[in-house]
C-alpha cells in the first residue's frame, strides 16, 4: 500500500473503509479526526516454533524415503540426507507461514476506491 516515500499514505476511514490518499488529503482527515493511519507498523506476532517431532520422524528416514518425500513436494532430490531434511524442513515450515496467506483486505484498491467514491 501508500507510503510517505511515493506522496501516498493508506488511512482507514471512521467507517472502517481503508482508502489510499495523497499524503496532504490523508494528513487533513487525520487531523480533523475523520480518519487514521493504516499504514504505520503493526505489531507482529511470532508464530509459534514449528514442532520439532516432524523433523525427528526425518531423522529416522532412509535416504530413499527422504527422496520420496522431497517428490510429493516438488522438492529437488539430489544431496546428503542433511540437505534432504533441511530442504523438506524449509519447505514445511515456509508452507506453514504461507497458509496464513492473503486475503480480501490484501487486494489493492481500485482507483473508484482509493478516492472514497464507488
């Protein structure tokens, strides 16, 4: 979304509507107290740490089953055991993040929205 970099600002209107503005708009609306920023930092919470079973159940696979699971995920098959885990590892884990994944709030806003007419 907008930014103070690009002369843009994101703001959330007090009818919870998220819109994009010039930054002198978005500036007059917060003042006025019609509005507030969206686009400042969020806090972020950690997700919790990946349960370290899944990888001791790798641990105990032979070479050939560790290249089975490296295929049902599209995983290159090739390396050491080690890289075999830490390859099906990473995937797990960045497939556990992604499934938090985007959604509607994510779309960028048309521009019949971000001028707060429809």
């Amino acid at each position: 979304m907008g930014s103070m970099s690009d002369g843009l600002r994101t703001i959330r209107m007090n009818d919870d509507r998220i819109v994009v503005q010039p930054e002198a708009r978005a500036r007059y609306l917060v003042s006025r107290r019609l509005a507030e920023y969206a686009d400042e930092p969020e806090v972020l919470v950690p997700l919790e740490a990946p349960d370290d079973s899944a990888s001791d159940a790798l641990d105990g696979m032979s070479k050939d089953e560790l290249i089975a699971e490296a295929e049902k995920r599209d995983l290159a098959t090739y390396g050491t055991k080690a890289q075999l885990i830490e390859r099906i590892t990473d995937h797990d884990r960045m497939s556990a993040t992604s499934e938090v994944g985007a959604n509607a709030e994510d779309e960028p806003l048309s521009e019949s929205d971000s001028d707060g007419n429809s």
